[in-house]
C-alpha cells in the first residue's frame, strides 16, 4: 500500500515556496485586493497601483506557481481567486515551530 502524503522533503519545498511567494510587499498587496473572494481580472488588480499590467502579471504568475492563486480564463480575459489552503498550512507550520 502506497502512502499519498507528500514527503517531508516535498512538503518543506512547497511551504518554502509560499513562503518565498508572500515575502513580497507587492505580492501581499495583490493577495489583500482578492480577499473578497471574488475572482478578479489583471486590470482590477492593477487599478490604484504604479505597476504595470505585465509587472502584476509576472507577480501573480509568483503566486500561481505557489498554489496561492489560481487563476482561469473567462473569455479573452484570465481572473484571478485565492487559494488559502498554501497559507493555511504555512501558518498551521509556523504554529507548530511557535510551540516548541
């Protein structure tokens, strides 16, 4: 019987990524204007920024490869959503190492 739990090191490696992600100021900007749960375009998220549409972009792309954001294409346009389950686990790590 095979185990489907991701391996310590695997596990590490993904929290690392998130970790890495969300050590942006910019990238936490963009995570804060998809709090509302509502999936959002790159010109929404761009709105109220410096940043151009191509420097958010490759930021999300940061996020995305994180599993922090998702991202799915509605007609010509890509939207963007949070995915909390990466950072629940990075925070639920961080209280583990709290704890000790």
């Amino acid at each position: 019987m095979s185990d489907k739990r991701p391996s310590r090191l695997a596990a590490l490696k993904t929290r690392a990524t998130v970790f890495a992600a969300l050590g942006d100021e910019t990238r936490l900007a963009v995570l804060g204007k998809l709090l509302s749960g509502e999936p959002q375009s790159i010109g929404r998220l761009t709105e109220g920024t410096h940043l151009t549409r191509q420097a958010v972009t490759k930021h999300l792309r940061v996020l995305e490869d994180a599993g922090v954001v998702r991202s799915k294409r509605v007609g010509r346009q890509s939207l963007f959503e949070l995915q909390p389950r990466p950072i629940d686990d990075a925070r639920a790590y961080l209280d583990r190492i709290a704890q000790q």
